[in-house]
C-alpha cells in the first residue's frame, strides 16, 4: 500500500500490498488528506493501478486511472463525478460524502460489491435497479426511510446491510430477493415484518437487534435454512419493549446455529427448548 502526503508522480516508492499477487507493478495506491488541487498523471495508468482509496482529497481527477480501476474507496472526498467511466470497477465504498443532493452515475454491469457508508443518503436511486451484478450492498448509517421497488431487480444480491437507517417498514416486494444469503434491518423502527421475508428460501443471517419488533410470526418456520437470527434489545428496556414471550417458532429452525435474543423481557422458555 502507497500512501502519499505530496504525490509525485515521477519519484513514487512503493511495495505490493498483498492483493492481487505481486509482479513487480504498482498495484495499490492510497492518497490521504491533500488540500490543494491535484491529478493522477496519465503515466500513473502504466503501473495499472486496480485498487485506490481516498481519503479528503477535493480536486482529484480519476478519469486517467479508469481502464484498470477495480477496487476504489473514497472517504470525505468529493471525487465522485464520472464513476460510470470505470468500466472494470467491482468494488466501490464511499464514506462520509455528502449524497444528499445528487447521486452518482455507476457502472451498472461490473460492480459486484457497493458500500455507501454515512452519505446523509435520503432515498436510493431507481437506477439501482440496473446493477444486475450487485452481490453485497451496504448503505447503513444513511437517513433512508423507504425502500424503492426497484430493489427488487437485484436479482444477484447475497448480502443487503440497512442497519441504523431510519426505514420503519420494508416493501412485500423483499421476498423476490431469491439470493439473499444475509439481512441485516439492525438499528431501524421497524415494528412489523413483512409477510414476504418468509419468502427468502436462501436466508442463513438476520439481523433485528435494536427494531421494535414485538413478535415472531409463526411463518417463520420457512426459513429453514436460517443459520444465524439476532433479535436483541437495548440495554436499556424502557427504551425498547422488545420480545415479551420466547419466540416458540425459532425452535423449529433445523439449520439454526446462532440465537441472541438478550436484552428483551423474556423470563421463561417454552418445554421445546429443553427437549
């Protein structure tokens, strides 16, 4: 990894930071807290470059870079314009940057893992829908309050993270997600689960800890491939009412390895979990 206070471009030491395997070209470049204006020379692009990160950088020209881009991370940066030129872009984080208003274009064929992080992100786009290779996707820590349908055309998604957004209730249309391995709704008032999310036949984690969910339904018992459930309360229960009864139904999750449900005013189990 390359870490640069004052870049420049003829006189870079580096060494190979582990991924992708080593051969003699610089590979991984990080740039942090630049205040003047700035640009990756066309020649930086001869070292074909696969993964950046930057961080506080406000005047930072991609485009030169953008052939060989697989792996980028921006962090307080405003370097976001033109992301749908990196046609070989598969893994994109962006941090503490201020989405607000205007939302990227992405590259809709290539991305395979999107991580918007703290963005003061109030909706999500329709043109999420078009990430037809999308597997992780994380937009936790955004004041998100619904999901579009357009969602649901993510028809590749594994893993979906929406915790500590402000979403109170989620669409019917969850259930289509026929991929999604991993769910975590952790931090959101949501007091009501959709009767869709049963329909997630390839579910092993959720992840409800700290909603207002109130009840398990019977249904479930659909979920037999669940792996992991985490329902816990705050630890302050006068915050939260939590689960008042043990949720019976979870007993008959054959593939169940992990249950939290710490935290909620449940005193007593149920005769099926003592047998």
């Amino acid at each position: 990894m390359v870490y640069l206070n004052e870049f420049n471009a003829t006189t870079l030491g580096y060494r190979h930071s582990g991924e992708p395997e080593w051969n003699g070209e610089l590979r991984d470049l990080a740039c942090k807290h630049k205040n003047e204006e700035q640009e990756i020379k066309t020649d930086i692009g001869e070292h074909h470059i696969t993964h950046l990160t930057i961080d506080g950088d406000r005047h930072l020209s991609l485009a030169d870079i953008a052939p060989h881009m697989t792996h980028l991370r921006l962090r307080n940066s405003s370097a976001v314009e033109s992301l749908e030129t990196f046609t070989t872009l598969k893994k994109l984080e962006l941090c503490r940057i201020d989405l607000s208003l205007e939302w990227p274009s992405l590259p809709a064929n290539s991305l395979e893992e999107l991580r918007v992080i703290d963005c003061k992100m109030k909706t999500l786009p329709s043109c999420f829908g078009s990430l037809k290779s999308l597997r992780k996707f994380n937009i936790s820590r955004n004041p998100v309050e619904v999901l579009p349908e357009s969602i649901t055309a993510l028809s590749s998604l594994e893993e979906l993270n929406l915790s500590h957004c402000w979403i109170s209730q989620l669409p019917e249309s969850l259930g289509s997600l026929k991929s999604l391995r991993k769910l975590n709704l952790c931090g959101n008032p949501i007091e009501v689960l959709p009767e869709s999310i049963t329909a997630l036949s390839s579910l092993e984690e959720l992840d409800l800890s700290h909603c207002n969910i109130g009840q398990i339904p019977d249904s479930f018992i659909q979920l037999q491939k669940l792996k992991v459930l985490r329902i816990t309360g705050y630890s302050e229960l006068s915050i939260y009412d939590g689960l008042q009864t043990f949720p019976e139904v979870v007993t008959k999750l054959t593939s169940l390895e992990d249950l939290d449900l710490s935290n909620n005013w449940i005193y007593e189990l149920p005769d099926s979990c003592t047998h």
